[in-house]
C-alpha cells in the first residue's frame, strides 16, 4: 500500500512539475512576442529602454541605466516583437495613439503618414494587441 501511494504521490508531483516548465516557455513566447525598443533621439540613437508588457504610464519607467523617465521623451522606435504596440499621448491609454506594426520601426517619430502627423516627445504610455 505504501508503495502505491509513493507512486501516485511521484507521479502528482511529476505531472506538476511538467506544467510548471510548460508554464515557462509561453511566459518566453508572450514577451517574445511584445518587444518594443524605444529611443531618446531620431534615427534609435541617444539612450533606450526596452518594454515588454501592457503600462498605463511611463512616469516610472527610465532609459536603460538611468534615472531618466522615457515618459514624453521618445524620438524613435523599433517593435520586434509580433505584436502591434500602440503608444498613447496619455497615461491609462488615452489620447492620440500611435499604432507600431508588429516587425515596424520608425527613426523619427516627428513625421508620419499613417499615424499622428507629430508624435514626438508624445508617448505615456503603451499597449500591445494582437
């Protein structure tokens, strides 16, 4: 009786485990698939931060290394991931929004066709959707 019950008990643990490490590799796939690199100046150049998820507001998020908000700062993008990235004026999603093709960049965010003709130094926050 023991035995059986060690057994089921391994394979419970065993099956866990397995959806843990499952788990693992779509928590990779979703920040594979958001991945937006931002610039503090035209042409990807000056500092850069690199984000990966839904944020409501930039105030808290800084340039790589730094203690310099990317909040209204950014000049220049490059969206990696497979994911459409769309940037907001304002914070909580709100006001003119710029849309990033998934695979996009954009090394001037000053003049734009398709989007709002002058969106930078505009950014506060960004969402991802499919």
């Amino acid at each position: 009786m023991k035995h059986r019950f060690g057994t089921a008990a391994g394979v419970a643990v065993l099956g866990i485990s397995s959806l843990l490490v499952a788990g693992a590799p779509a928590d990779a796939q979703a920040r594979a698939a958001r991945s937006l690199y931002v610039y503090e100046h035209d042409d990807y150049k000056g500092r850069s931060a690199h984000l990966t998820a839904n944020d409501s507001n930039f105030v808290n998020n800084y340039w790589s290394g730094t203690g310099a908000s990317i909040n209204d700062n950014i000049s220049s993008f490059k969206n990696q991931g497979d994911q459409r990235a769309v940037m907001y004026s304002d914070a909580n999603y709100t006001g003119a929004a710029y849309s990033a093709l998934a695979h996009s960049s954009d090394s001037d965010l000053t003049h734009n066709s398709h989007n709002p003709a002058n969106f930078d130094n505009v950014a506060s926050s960004v969402r991802f959707v499919i």
